[in-house]
C-alpha cells in the first residue's frame, strides 16, 4: 500500500529553477521534495508527499489530523531516519 504524507513547506529553493524544489517537515523530520506536481505551492503551505513529490495541497487543519491518525497507528517513528550508534 503506498501512502502520502503531509508535510510543511519550510524553504523554497531559488536556484532549482527546471525542477522546482523544496525542504518539507514532516512532524519536525525536514526532507527534500520536488515541488513539481504542485506549482501553486507557497512556503508555508502543507503538501501530501508520495516518494518524495508533492502530490496535492492541504489545509493545516487535515494535515495536523492525518498527524493525529499516524501517532495513533505509530507511523511517524518509521519516518524518522534512524541515527548511528
């Protein structure tokens, strides 16, 4: 089963002009998201990602509850990278 994910748009990437590009923050994990597939998209805004593209824009409201429904599940632990020992 594939999953999107929400996220934050935290920083917009001036120099990536063929592919625009940004930095997401998932639950405070930030990643690098090609911001293609959502043009429109400001910083601030929240994004679904699916393998590192952002999908679709969402209001803060249903991000901050499929939040609540991963913690639920347990889910945002698998997004952290794990740290070496």
């Amino acid at each position: 089963m594939c999953l999107g994910v929400p996220g934050k748009i935290v920083a917009l990437d001036p120099d990536s002009e063929s592919m625009p590009m940004g930095k997401v923050s998932f639950g405070g994990i930030v990643k690098e998201v090609c911001l293609a597939y959502t043009p429109e998209a400001q910083l601030g805004d929240y994004v679904i990602v699916h393998v590192g593209f952002a999908l679709s824009i969402v209001d803060e409201a249903e991000a901050q509850q499929v939040f609540a429904y991963l913690r639920e599940m347990d889910e945002l632990t698998e997004l952290q990278v794990e740290q070496p020992e």
